[in-house]
C-alpha cells in the first residue's frame, strides 16, 4: 500500500464530505427558518454515519449544531 496516495485520497474524500456537508445542512437551515419550521435558535442534534464497503466499520459521530 502506498501511504501518501492513501492519505491523500483520505483526505481529499473528508474535505469533500465537510464541504458538501456544510452546504446542505446551511440550505436546510435557511430553508426551515424561511418556511417556519425553525425559529433560529434551536440547536440541533446531528449524526454523521460513515462506511467504507469493503470493511468491518462503522464510524458514528453525534453533536449538536447550535443555531444562535
């Protein structure tokens, strides 16, 4: 295996998760206030779930998203 293609390509997958994530939930956000259905204080509970086919693992990651 090599290391560095492997970290890079680790790494170059999260910045794409992080970056597509942070779009959507904003959109969801700015949705949701706009149609009343969030006041913009809330916080929010949020939960990433990742897989990789092919391995045993499943990485869930819990926390909050505070809105004010």
């Amino acid at each position: 295996m090599n290391e560095e293609a492997f970290n890079l390509g680790v790494r170059k997958f999260l910045k794409k998760f992080g970056v597509t994530a942070q779009r959507e939930i904003e959109k969801a956000v700015d949705d949701g206030v706009r149609d009343g259905k969030l006041r913009g204080s809330e916080t929010l509970k949020a939960r990433a779930i990742l897989t990789i086919d092919g391995l045993p693992m499943q990485v869930v990651i819990d926390d909050d998203i505070p809105l004010a």
